[in-house]
C-alpha cells in the first residue's frame, strides 16, 4: 500500500487564528496522508484540531480569523491552499465531501431539505449542471433512499426541524454521498445521537462507504468505532499528531503516552469500574506549553520533553511512527532520563 | 401537493382574520387613549380657533356645538357614534371634514414614506451584505463609520444639508412640494402622484414627481437604512460562522450561490422586523422633512393639529398612524414567517 501515492497528502500544517488579545496557535505543523481506498481515523479530545484540520482541506475556515502560516494540503497531487476558485470548487463535493460533526447545525433551517440537497446536487459537476429540475428531484430522491429514508417525496419539502435527529444526520450523510466523492470525510458522525441511533448510522455510513470503495477519514472520540472501521489510525493532541499505526497495531501496542491513556481511559465492563482517564486537560492555544505540547500531563515527562518540540521517531517499522522522546535511540533516552536526575 | 396548499391557504386565511378582529380591540383602545389625552391637555379648543377677540357668547356656542361642556365620557360616545359611520368631525383649523383633509395628505406622506421605505431597505441590505463579506476590512470600518453617522443623526438635519446644496446652491434638483408648477396633476387613483402619472401614461409628470422626491426621501430614509444596514450585517457575519455555511460551501455549492441565497435568507429576518418598526416611526419622523421641504403630507398636518388643539385632527391621525401601522405589523408577520419555517410551523402546530 505504501507503495501507492496518497490521495491526500498533508504536509507541516499550521493553521492560526488571530483573535482579541493574541494568536491561537492551533494547528502545530501537522502531517498527516489517506492513500486511496484507505479508511484512516483521526482521534482526539475535543478541542484538538480534528475539525480544524478537516475544514482546512476543504479550504472553508473563516478567514479571517484563521491563517495558515506554514504547509502544503496536496489532493491528488494539487496543492488545494493554492488552488483557484474553478478547481476548488471541483475538488469540494466530487474530489471530497464532509459529513459534519451536528446535523442540527449542518443544515441550514430556512431551507427545505430538497432545496439544499438539489442545490448540492446541482453544483456537483458541469453535467449535473444542465440536468433538469426533475431529473435533479429524481436524484436527490435516490439519495435519501440510499440512506434508507423512507418517504422521500415528503422529505424532500421539509424542514430540518421537522425530522428526528437521526433523520437529519442520515440526510447529511446522504447530502455528503450524493456528489460521489473519492475522499469522504466524516466529523463524528452520530456524536449528537443516542446510542442506538448513532450505532444505526454508523453501520450504515460503513456498508455504504464499503460497497462503494471510498477512502474515508473518519473523525471519532470513540475508539471502539475507529477498532471496527479503520485500516490506520492517527492520534491527535492539542494540534499535534503524536502516532501513526496500523489499527491493529495501535490497539495492540499503544506507544505515545497520551495513546496509552487514551486506551486506560475507556471504560471496559470486565474491567474494575470507571478509569480516572488522564488528569489535567488540553492545553491554552494562546500559550501552549514550549517542547512537547503533552509534557504538562505527561507521567514519563522528562526535562527534555519541555525545551524540544519532539521529533518523529519509527516504532518497530515505518508504519508505526510516534513522536515522542521516549522512542530515540535507547542510548539516547538513557541520557534523557540522567539528565532528569541531574536536575 | 394540492392538500398542502389548501391547508396553507386556510392557515393563511385564519391569521389575517384573527389579526384584523385583534386590531379592532387595538384601535379601539387607541381611540380612548388619544380622546383622553387630546382633551386633558390645558387650553380651550374654542377660543383658541376663534382667536382671542372672539366675544365669550360666540365661544361659548362653539363649545356647545362640540360638546365641550359635558363630561368627557358623554364627549367620547359622541364622537364614537359619528366615527362609527365614518364622520371624524370638522377641523377647526381647516374648517373641513377631517376625512377630507386626510384623504388629501395621506397619500403625500403615504408616498415619501414608501419611497424612504425602498432605499432603506434596497440600500440596508446592499451595504449590510457588503460589510459581512468584506468584514473587518477597511471597507467594513467604512460602512460601520457611516451607519454610525446615519443612525446618530436626525433626518431634519439631513432634510436640511441637502436642501441647502442639492437644491440652493447646485440647484440639481428641486426641493419644493411635489410637482413643479405648470406640471398638470395626472388623475387620482391612489393618490401618489408617481404612481398615478406611471398609471396615465404621463412620464414627464413621473419624472418630475421623482425628482420632487428623491431629497425628502433619502433625507429621511438615511438613519433606519443606517440600522438596517448594521442589523444586516451583524446577523449575516453572524451566520457566515454557522456549520451549515461550511458545509454548504464544503460540498461545492459556489460562494456565490451560498451568499445571495444560502446566507442571506437568514439572515433577513431581524432586518425585515425592525424594518417595520423603522417605517412606522418614519411616518412620524417625516414631520421637519414634510415641513422643510414644504411637502403637502400627514404629518405636517397632524402636528399643526396638535399646536392648535385641533381634536378632531389629532385624533384622525393618530388613529390613522394606529391603522398604518398595524398594517405593517401584519405584512411584516407574513413576510417573516414566509422566509422562517421555524416560526410559520410552530404556528401552525399551536394551532
């Protein structure tokens, strides 16, 4: 697989956001790439850059506020921060689309939900632009069968606040497949649903990406959906990407503090009730913390760990990377860990 | 489909009917309160319509003749029964039926204030939508500097900077009445003169009437197009961070299409209800811009009516000024709950 070249390659982003009072140095050079087909998770606590990232690729950040100083965002190959507004438009819906993170939000209440659907529709590709209006109706009503919606003539002349929560997240997901995308994006799907619905929307979203070949990031908290969904896992930490693994391997063998944390902290019903999960919680963006941006919550935090950003280090092989001071050469480490004594 | 339109007809049937039983009490109200107060207020209406020299019998007759001399509660059900078959009284400044007087100047402020009406709301929206789009730029700090101007200052000072350079000194256009002299009156339909020229055919009267409007009109459109243009541009910036934005814009819609339809009906809705707000109090507003542009219109009228004591005048047009703007109260309801589902099926659900 690694043979191939990704579909989406991200390369040492940063995005910033000036605001009142100072700069919110959220994304941290980041890189992060989906090969095609590849269904890869992103996970991390709230407010650590999942969406951020996400938003960026589609170039739809506000900005300002936000600015990317640093970094390259190549899809298939197209650098997407330098793209014109002809190309962007291609690459937004048919290249990649997103399913965001609340249905209740991610659809706009004014209109019915064929007039945002048949509008998607429309502006999909130059052919579907000279379609006629029945023939966009007659799609959109394919699209909301395919999320299993029954009754999509009615659908179709609704309004948001007239479907169920799970109604209006299917109609997301439907809105997001209708423009065939190679890259489909999905910001915590479900997140906002109780357990049974989101469990629904979640098999669902995953037959239709199977039988459709997609490459997905799928964007989750919950790590037993990223264990049953994904063929490789990114962690993500106060705008850093701190590990790479295979699924498998990330699970097995968790490296980076945080991950093992992460892992601690779910709760298991064979095991001894609810874990404490990590103490502390992410860090101030107006000032975060110099060297690892981790190290404030960090049991095996070492003096090093607060002077230098830690670089990328290779667990067992390529495919499982971690940045993190404590898999440097292990003489090195050695020294790391004197140092502390000295200290 | 046809269900559904029957059902929304019928919906639409019912809300004007209860709105307009409403407004009876509404008016009915208003009418007691005006008659009151008109009549509380100190000086005699009698002597101050005879004038001062006027000997004490002939005021006296006066006074008789309107009632004056009873208590008010008897005065009110004089007045109530007349009004009731559509007799407001004479004035006493004009000597002529209230209603006439008001049929002569409704239609004078009626047209200024729609014609204020239309830039406020063209211009508002235009310069609200700007501003969002090009927010915190200097073109923002330009429209903020100016709306703040428009907002703080009267129209009559306005009325009266453009009096003094469009009129006097370049003399671009004219500043006086409604029509120039020797411009014939085209035939009253309904009484704005514009319209009724366009509606006869007359162009040359339309363009002058036009002319005769544009300096009153934008003089006093200029303080709500300044509100409607922060109120526009505060929701639309507002709205512009909304997920469903972003994600209309994600999936491939064009930021064209996502501003002019996507964001911007939303985005509407608080404007089009201060909107409302803004046209009514302009009717009152327009009392110095009437007066300095010499313009035949209602507020002039109830004004003069008021410093004279002129009951019956002043309750016409207050009551008048009553119905204007429930009127636009209605239209407004209407038009809100057109552009806001939420609020149309919440209505409905009441119901």
């Amino acid at each position: 697989m690694s043979a191939q070249t990704p579909i989406l390659d991200i390369k040492n982003l940063s995005v910033h956001f000036r605001v009142y009072g100072g700069v919110l140095k959220v994304l941290d050079g980041i890189d992060f790439h989906v090969f095609p087909g590849e269904k890869v998770g992103l996970v991390g606590e709230t407010g650590c850059g999942k969406t951020t990232t996400m938003k960026a690729i589609l170039r739809v950040l506000p900005t300002p506020p936000a600015v990317i100083p640093n970094g390259e965002i190549l899809f298939k190959g197209q650098n997407v921060l330098k793209m014109s507004e002809r190309k962007l438009l291609d690459m937004r819906g048919q290249g990649i689309s997103m399913i965001f993170q609340d249905p209740t939000s991610a659809l706009n209440p004014v209109f019915t939900i064929g007039q945002q659907l048949e509008a998607v529709i429309r502006h999909a590709s130059p052919q579907n632009h000279r379609l006629s209006r029945s023939a966009i109706e007659q799609r959109a009503r394919l699209a909301l069968r395919e999320v299993a919606l029954a009754d999509p003539d009615r659908l179709l002349n609704s309004y948001p606040i007239q479907l169920s929560g799970g109604m209006r997240q299917r109609v997301c997901i439907g809105m997001a497949l209708s423009t065939d995308p190679e890259l489909l994006i999905a910001d915590e799907p479900g997140t906002a649903l109780d357990v049974t619905i989101q469990d629904q929307v979640l098999r669902l979203l995953q037959r239709l990406v199977d039988e459709k070949q997609k490459s997905v990031i799928l964007i989750t908290h919950t790590l037993g959906i990223v264990r049953q969904t994904t063929d490789r896992v990114y962690v993500m930490y106060a705008g850093n990407m701190v590990e790479v693994a295979p699924t498998k391997r990330l699970f097995a063998k968790p490296a980076h503090p945080y991950t093992q944390g992460l892992m601690a902290a779910v709760p298991r019903l064979s095991g001894g009730g609810i874990s404490e999960g990590i103490p502390g919680r992410i860090p101030s963006y107006m000032n975060p913390p110099v060297g690892c941006r981790f190290h404030t919550r960090c049991p095996y935090a070492m003096p090093v760990c607060e002077r230098l950003k830690p670089p990328v280090f290779t667990v067992d092989d390529e495919a499982h990377q971690v940045a993190c001071f404590l898999y440097d050469a292990p003489d090195k480490v050695q020294a790391y860990k004197q140092e502390q004594v000295a200290v | 489909m046809r269900l559904v339109s029957l059902d929304s007809l019928y919906r639409f049937v019912t809300f004007i009917t209860q709105r307009l039983f409403q407004s009876i009490f509404v008016l009915f109200g208003l009418s007691i309160l005006i008659f009151t107060i008109a009549r509380v207020l100190p000086g005699d209406p009698a002597r101050t319509a005879l004038g001062a020299r006027a000997p004490q019998e002939v005021v006296d007759r006066l006074r008789a003749e309107m009632h004056l001399d009873e208590p008010i509660t008897v005065q009110y059900t004089f007045w109530l029964t007349d009004a009731l078959r559509g007799d407001f009284g004479d004035s006493l400044v004009t000597r002529r039926a209230v209603t006439t007087d008001i049929a002569e100047f409704l239609p004078a402020s009626l047209e200024l204030v729609l014609f204020a009406g239309i830039i406020t709301a063209v211009g508002g929206v235009v310069l609200g939508t700007i501003s969002a789009q090009h927010k915190d730029t200097w073109i923002d700090n330009v429209i903020r500097i100016l709306s703040y101007a428009g907002v703080v200052t009267p129209a009559f000072i306005f009325a009266i900077i453009f009096l003094l350079i469009f009129g006097l000194a370049l003399d671009w256009l004219p500043s006086i009445g409604r029509l120039s002299e020797g411009i014939p009156k085209p035939p009253v339909v309904t009484g704005l003169i514009t319209v009724d020229a366009l509606l006869a055919g007359q162009f040359g009267t339309f363009w002058d009437a036009f002319q005769h409007l544009i300096l009153p009109g934008v003089a006093l459109s200029l303080g709500s197009l300044a509100q409607e243009a922060r109120i526009t541009r505060s929701t639309m910036a507002d709205n512009l961070s909304k997920d469903y934005i972003a994600a209309e814009r994600a999936l491939g819609i064009p930021d064209r299409v996502v501003m002019t339809r996507f964001l911007l009906k939303p985005s509407l809705i608080p404007t089009v209800s201060i909107f409302a707000l803004d046209f009514a109090a302009n009717l009152a507003n327009a009392f110095l811009v009437e007066l300095i542009f010499n313009w035949p219109g209602l507020s002039r009228y109830g004004v003069n009516a008021m410093l004279r004591k002129d009951l019956n005048a002043i309750t016409a047009v207050i009551l008048i000024l009553g119905v204007i703007f429930i009127l636009v109260n209605i239209v407004v309801d209407l038009v809100v709950s057109a552009l806001d589902p939420r609020i149309r099926l919440r209505t409905a659900r009441s119901d």
